[in-house]
C-alpha cells in the first residue's frame, strides 16, 4: 500500500489509532492536470469533493476489512485552502471547499492560512 501521491499521508495506517484524520486537500497541492485539471487550484469544488470522496471510500474499505459497520461515522475532517497558491482564493473559493466537504456527507473541516488572516465572507454566520 503506498502513500496517495507520495506526500506521506497513508490514511490506512492513521485511522485505526486516532478520533479524525485531517487530510491537507488544499487544490493548489496537487499536481497540474491531476484528473484533468490543467490547474487543480482554479477548482476548488471539484478537486476537494474528489479527493474526500477518495478517501472516504479508503476508509469504508478499511472499516470492511477490520469488520467495522460501513454506517460507522466518518473520521475525515479536511484541511481546506484559504490562502493564494496556485489562484486567488477568494470567499468563492473558500466557499466551494467547505460546500464540497457537505456534499460528500462530512460535518466539519477546517481552515489554514499561515498569516491567520482567514476570509470572514466565506463563512456563514451564526
């Protein structure tokens, strides 16, 4: 089993040992023309709902393998891109990330930006 991309982060020895797994799936990290993508950063909703989706399904696998219930809660809870890599993010940038990170069933995410200067517009109030 080899590490997805060769950065490191092999899901299947992580999951069984921790309360979530927080994969780093920031658009602007994968390569150019990764699924098609001539600029993976340019699509934030896309590139986040695949790569989740991927890992998502990683982990009903493991959960199958180790006789885990497939309706076992999902341990992924994402890094998302809120910093200028690759494309200018945008609250609409943002925005999509944290919409795919729903549409794939996951609750909650998180954002990074090393400056701690985060896009307020991109999240919902309260």
């Amino acid at each position: 089993m080899g590490s997805w991309l060769n950065i490191g982060q092999m899901l299947e020895l992580a999951l069984p040992y921790f309360d979530y797994v927080s994969p780093m799936v920031y658009p602007s990290h994968y390569p150019a023309t990764w699924n098609g993508f001539v600029n993976p950063a340019e699509h934030p909703y896309e590139v986040v709902k695949l790569a989740l989706s991927r890992g998502m399904e990683r982990e009903e696998l493991l959960n199958i393998l180790n006789g885990l219930a497939t309706s076992t809660p999902s341990k992924l809870r994402p890094w998302l891109q809120d910093f200028n890599l690759g494309a200018t993010y945008g609250s609409d940038k943002v925005r999509a990330q944290i919409q795919a990170t729903y549409d794939v069933g996951l609750t909650s995410w998180m954002l990074w930006n090393a400056g701690n200067k985060y896009t307020e517009s991109a999240l919902l109030p309260e």
